[in-house]
C-alpha cells in the first residue's frame, strides 16, 4: 500500500488529497486547502502554504507527492506567483523526505476525467466517483485528489 499526497498549488488557495493505493484499488484519505491570508505580504503567504503542507504531511504519512505543474497563464505575474507556491510545497514535500512526482494539468484531467479539457465540475464530479465520495470537495481539493489519482494510475500501484 502506498499513501499519496496530491497538491494543485495556488497562491491563495492550494489545495490538497491523500488516497492510498493497493494493488490498483484507490482509497480516500482526506483533502482541503491551505488558505493564505491576502493581507498579507507574498514571502509570507508562500511560508504559509510551507508550513500548511508540512503540516498536512506529518499529520497523513504519504510517501510520494504528486504536484500539478505550472501552466502558462495569460498574466505572466501570476504564473510567477503559481510557480513559488508550487515551489514552497515542493519544498515541504522534499523537507519531509518524500518523493515529488510532477503532472500537467492535462495529464491530470486525463487520468480522471477522460478527457484533457475537462472543466472543473468535471473533474469534481468524477473524484466524488472514483473515490466514492458522499459529497463532491471543494474544486481546489478535488484537483488535489486528481493529481494523487493521476500518479497512482501512472505507476499503477
């Protein structure tokens, strides 16, 4: 059995899943977000989602983290700020000693949802499915729990 810490990371939300995976069986563990504080400066919002994912890590066990990547958005800016949250929870991942796996948000809907474009009600609606989910997570979460998803079906653990 392996545990999986998912993480689609944000500059003001990043969110997060952990499944564990037997023998090709997917298993929920748990999932949210990790708020920072937009009153705050940016270094220290990027210390939060440090310290929020460090946090999700000691308290879950996972042994591999898979992290969506960066896409290019259309305001430069704010794919340089997509890319030191992604960076401080990597940072929090690899401090921890796991392994951190990387997947395009394509590969990602892929592994879920069938389909590259899928929008994100898509993919809430076929984690609440895969994982047999009594409700649907937030879409920050779900995204989360896609991307631990797309690596278990990757390896096929």
């Amino acid at each position: 059995m392996e545990r999986i810490l998912g993480i689609d990371p944000g500059s003001r939300v990043t969110g997060y899943g952990i499944i564990d995976t037997d023998q090709g069986q997917l298993q929920y563990v748990a999932c949210g977000v990790v708020k920072t504080n937009p009153q705050f400066p940016f270094a220290h919002r990027l210390n939060e989602i440090f310290e929020g994912i460090n946090e999700v890590v000691q308290v879950h066990s996972p042994v591999i983290a898979a992290v969506e990547d960066v896409f290019m958005a259309s305001n430069p800016r704010s794919a340089l700020k997509l890319g030191h949250a992604r960076g401080a929870a990597v940072v929090a991942a690899m401090q921890n000693g796991l392994a951190v796996y990387d997947y395009s948000p394509r590969a990602v809907k892929q592994a879920v949802a069938g389909y590259g474009q899928a929008e994100k009600s898509q993919v809430q609606h076929m984690i609440k499915v895969l994982l047999g989910l009594s409700g649907v997570p937030s879409s920050d979460a779900a995204d989360a729990l896609a991307v631990a998803i797309c690596h278990a079906n990757q390896f096929h653990i």
